[in-house]
C-alpha cells in the first residue's frame, strides 16, 4: 500500500507506542517496572535488530519534548525558598560526586590504554544522571515533594549545569589537543565566561521579569474559560520558555523548562497547569525509553561484558557510595542519603549527548560511546531495584523510613 506523503514521523510515534505498550504489558505481568518493557521496544526498534527501524533523530526529539515537560512539572511543585533552600547540599554534592564519578571512569580506561582525553570524556559520560528516571524513579516512591527528593532534584539541577558548562567548553579543549593550545587557551577561558554570563542573565530573567509575566499571562488566559486555551498556554510557556532559554542562552531545555515550573509556581494556576499537562508527560516519557532503547547495540554484550560489568558497576555503586557519603557528611539522615544515591544509580541523556560529541570530536573512540550506552540501558532497568530494596536496607540498618509505600 502506498501512502499519498511521508509518514516517517507518524510511523515511529506509532510503531513507539505500539511496542512500548506490548513490551510494557508484558514487563507488568511478569513482575518487572514497564520502563524495562519500553527500553526493550526502542531495542526493536533500532538499527541493531531486524525489522522496523524507527527515525533515530525523531524520536530522539520527541523524547526530548518529555524531558521538557517532565522538568516543567518538577519546577510546579518547587517554590524557589525550596530551591534555594536546597543549595547547600546541591552544589558541593553534584560537584564532587561528579568528580568522583569521572575519576573512577577515567582510572578505568586508562588501565584499558586509552588516552587521558578519552578516558576523562569516558568518565565525565558515566558521572551524570537521568532527568526522566530521577524523576520517575522519584514519583513512583512517592518522593518528589519530600524533602530527600527535593535534594535529589536540586542535584540534578546542579548536574544540569555542570554539564551545560562541559558541552561548551568540550570544543575549545579538542583545539587545544590538536594543537593551537595558546589560542585555545584563551578561547576557553572566554567561553567559560560568557556561559557563566549567559546562565546567570537567563536565571535572573525568569526569576525577577518571568514570575511577573507568566502568572499574569495564564490568570488572563484562565478568565476566558476556555480548557483548551489554558492547555495551550501551559504547552506554550513550557516549550517556549524551555527553547527560547537553550537558543538565546545556551542552557539546556531541561533547565530552561524547570525554571519555566519554578515561575508558575507561585501562582494559584500551578496544580491546575500540572493536572492538564500530566497525560503528555506520561506519553513522552514513554518515548524517551524508545529511544533510549534504539541507540543500543546488544552486541556489546557479547563484544565486551566484563567491560560492561565494570561500567554497571561504576554507575550504580561507585556514583551511589560516592552521593551517600556525601550527603551524610552534610549531616542529612541515612534514609536521606540512601534515596539521593538510589536516585544517582543510573546514566542517561546527557551521557549519550557528551560520549557522542566526544565521538565527532576524536575525543573518544567508538567503542567508550557503546560502553555507555550499555551502562545506561543497564543501570536505568535496574534503577527500580534500588529503590526497592531501600525499606529492606533501612530495616537492617535501624532507620525508619520517612517515605510512603511505593505505589502499585
């Protein structure tokens, strides 16, 4: 049958929601998470099997539109004394669990032979979290408005950062590897000022005009009574403040659409904005696990696993031992600091983004870019695990949980 145009959007959406439902449904009944289903449609869907294969760059951007909106509704339900509350901890715990985390990944591919470039690449890739698992991770436990999930998501936003920084600074060091290092020098220096600039003008701006702007805008928005119009503004100010923040400033759309939240937050809109946009955030999601999943070459596996061991195994205990000892030298409870590691024992979107321009640039071989994705399909279907086993491990050590059951 021939179709009268392209269909190459409508087909991966379709052929996405078909198989993460299939693979989902089945995941459930055998008594694993769904998300484990989903990464297994996006592995279907790929390349690196046969059959269909999805639009990479498609549902790559998709997936990012659920990024957008998962962290617009995270920023609804933080009020910025919560945000700057959190602070203390954020900072200094994402920076040095960031260290730590390269430093075991890059001592690692050394020991492989790598060059020190790529082994440092190699480990900032595994030093990152997930935006989308965190976060989903989070909710399920019923965790996302406690105070451990709020120092979780202000790691997060603090890795964010970090990262914006490495994606622009990345560049300038590739130059002065290849040679020029006396211009490079002094490019980097002024890229690294004018990013710092950039992200410090784009916060001022949402904190001080936005929350000005936005609320009034949606207040109006709301007297029309139209529900349409209202779900139309909430899309707007999430995909438009998300895309304006990372072209105009160079910060990332998940930043940019947490800051977009944390301005509507102060407004008596912001549940009813969260309840229109939920059926959205739960689609995209879904196809951020697709498309997780179709990046992946289960070759890998058969290549190289006790390279890939090592890998899982720096993701979900080296990061994990690194944030809990963190936030228990910050004085924060067991139960706290056992939630943020479980939440930090995973890799995902930035990891893909860095080890990739890592690849373009000779900074890292192909084979550090496969190695992480594996870590990443890996340690997100074992994510789950972690927090399951909390109330178990907090039992054995004597601490009383300060969280809900998880649900379902």
């Amino acid at each position: 049958m021939l179709l009268p145009h392209d269909t190459t959007l409508i087909a991966t959406i379709a052929a996405a929601f078909v198989l993460a439902f299939g693979f989902g449904l089945l995941a459930s009944l055998v008594k694993l998470p769904p998300l484990v289903g989903y990464l297994l449609a996006g592995v279907m869907m790929g390349p690196f099997t046969p059959g269909f294969v999805g639009d990479i760059s498609l549902a790559s951007q998709l997936a990012e539109i659920g990024v957008i909106l998962l962290m617009f509704g995270v920023g609804l339900h933080f009020s910025i004394p919560d945000l700057v509350s959190v602070w203390r901890i954020a900072v200094p715990g994402a920076i040095g669990q960031i260290l730590v985390a390269t430093l075991m990944g890059a001592g690692v591919a050394r020991l492989w032979g790598w060059s020190l470039p790529a082994a440092v690449m190699f480990g900032l890739s595994l030093s990152v979290a997930s935006t989308v698992v965190l976060l989903r991770s989070l909710e399920r436990q019923g965790k996302l408005d406690s105070p451990e999930g709020r120092i979780a998501v202000g790691w997060l936003i603090v890795e964010d950062l970090v990262m914006v920084l490495a994606l622009v600074l990345i560049p300038a060091a590739a130059q002065a590897i290849s040679g020029d290092s006396a211009s490079a020098g002094g490019s980097l220096w002024m890229a690294l000022g004018i990013t710092l600039a950039k992200v410090a003008l784009f916060v001022v701006l949402a904190l001080v005009v936005g929350v000005r702007i936005v609320p009034w805008l949606l207040e109006r928005v709301s007297r029309t009574g139209s529900s349409e119009l209202f779900t139309l503004g909430v899309l707007a100010v999430s995909l438009g403040v998300a895309f304006s923040s990372a072209a105009l400033f160079g910060v990332s759309f998940a930043l940019g659409a947490f800051f977009a939240g944390v301005i509507l937050s102060e407004s008596d809109l912001s549940q009813r904005a969260g309840e229109r946009l939920l059926p959205l955030q739960d689609a995209f999601a879904v196809l951020f696990f697709v498309s997780v999943g179709m990046l992946f070459d289960p070759g890998i596996l058969l290549r190289e696993p006790l390279r890939v061991l090592v890998v899982l195994a720096i993701i979900v205990v080296g990061k994990s031992a690194a944030a809990f000892a963190i936030v228990l030298l910050f004085r924060h409870a067991v139960g706290t600091a056992l939630t943020v590691s479980a939440s930090l024992a995973q890799v995902g979107e930035f990891s893909f983004i860095l080890a990739a321009l890592a690849v373009s640039l000779n900074l890292l071989p192909p084979e550090g870019r496969d190695l992480v994705l594996a870590g990443a399909i890996l340690s997100i279907t074992l994510n789950p695990f972690f927090f399951g086993i909390q109330p178990r491990i907090e039992r054995w050590l004597g601490v009383k949980s300060t969280a809900p059951e998880p649900e379902g």
